[in-house]
C-alpha cells in the first residue's frame, strides 16, 4: 500500500480516500488492455507512470470543485472515462450517494465505460449519445476535460441545462488568454487553481453563466 500512495503523492492533500489509489491502479490495468485493441489514449501516454500523472491525477484533483451534495453530476464527453470514472471512483469511497452520469457518443469508449462501472461497482449512467442533442439536463456539477473550447462548452451548458450548479473545465497553455477572450461574449463567475501536474495548466470553476448582449 505505501508504495501505491507514493505513486499518488500529488494527491495527499485532496480529498481522496487512500481506498481509491487501489482502483486507480485497477483502471489503469483495463484502460491499458483496452487500449491495445481501441485507441482511448494516445500510445505514447499509455505507460503507467504518465497515465497515473498524465490523465488519473491530473482528473482527480477537480474533486474540490465537485459538489457532492449533487444527486447528479455529469461529465459531457467522457471519452475513456477522465474525469468521470476518476470522480465516480472517488465519490464511491467517499460513501457519497452522488451518480455521475457519462456522455459519450462512441459505442466502443460507451461499452468500455459500462464495463468499468461494472467491475469497479460504481454508480454512473452510460449515456451513448452527443451531448449537443440533449436538452434540458438538469445536474449538480458538470466537467469536461480535453472536449470543447471554452466557448463551446459554455454554448453548450447555457442552451442545454436547464439547471446546474457548477461547471469545472480544464485550461491548458493558452488558458489565459482563451479566457480573457471569451469573458468578451460571456458572462460568469469564476475561481481559478493552479494544476497540479502541469505548471502552464489551471483548473477552472464556472458558475452563472450569462451571455453578453
């Protein structure tokens, strides 16, 4: 176990129950056997070490941002399961009751998303469908990470949720200046964190989203 939490070190200071670093190790395992057969993540990110950085840490650290007194939250386009089965992982040891629902429109990432749910004994929704489609969601938080820019994501939260209470995105190099820009068209409070595996990244937490006239 102590050899697990060193791997997870940049997490000793979020709210992750040791527990869950067990599980993270098990995903790993099934997104890297699945991934020789469908391309989820790139070949060259699909050794453990930048997997565990690259993509698990680096979702897991939004679950300050994640309200947990959500019924509902919802990862707009979960691709191989980052952040939603990373938050879902978490929520599990958390003993928190929250689902979190995971839009993704290929059938294959679908199949594999159900299947980790399954094995890992998680309380997500598959839903196999383009977000854009949908209308009227309603949820608690919702992310996205490695989806749409900024704009489109707000686009698309503004016109297809009819409620929510947060939206958690992450900002990569250009963040910056992709922010200044879209606070042109938009209107919203914001809180920025520093990543924690990426000096040029931050994390962003989105609330009333308005659009300018």
């Amino acid at each position: 176990m102590e050899d697990i939490l060193k791997k997870y070190s940049l997490l000793k200071d979020q709210n992750v129950p040791r527990e869950t670093f067990i599980e993270f190790e098990n995903f790993i395992g099934m997104l890297k056997k699945i991934n020789q057969e469908i391309n989820i993540i790139s070949k060259e990110t699909a050794k453990n070490e930048v997997i565990r950085e690259r993509h698990i840490v680096d979702s897991a650290q939004i679950i300050e941002f994640v309200d947990l007194n959500s019924t509902i939250i919802t990862d707009i386009g979960s691709g191989g399961g980052m952040p939603g089965i990373i938050i879902s992982i978490i929520i599990k040891n958390l003993k928190n009751s929250s689902k979190v629902h995971l839009y993704e429109k290929s059938h294959h990432k679908s199949n594999f998303l159900r299947k980790v749910s399954r094995d890992l004994k998680l309380n997500t929704e598959v839903i196999q469908q383009n977000i854009f489609e949908a209308q009227n969601l309603e949820s608690g938080t919702i992310m996205a990470r490695a989806f749409k820019p900024l704009p489109i994501v707000l686009d698309l939260v503004y016109k297809n949720f009819s409620s929510y209470k947060n939206l958690i995105l992450f900002m990569g190099k250009n963040g910056e200046n992709i922010l200044e820009e879209t606070l042109k068209s938009w209107d919203f409070d914001f809180e920025k964190k520093k990543s924690i595996t990426s000096k040029d990244s931050f994390l962003l937490n989105i609330k009333n989203i308005k659009k300018k006239n």
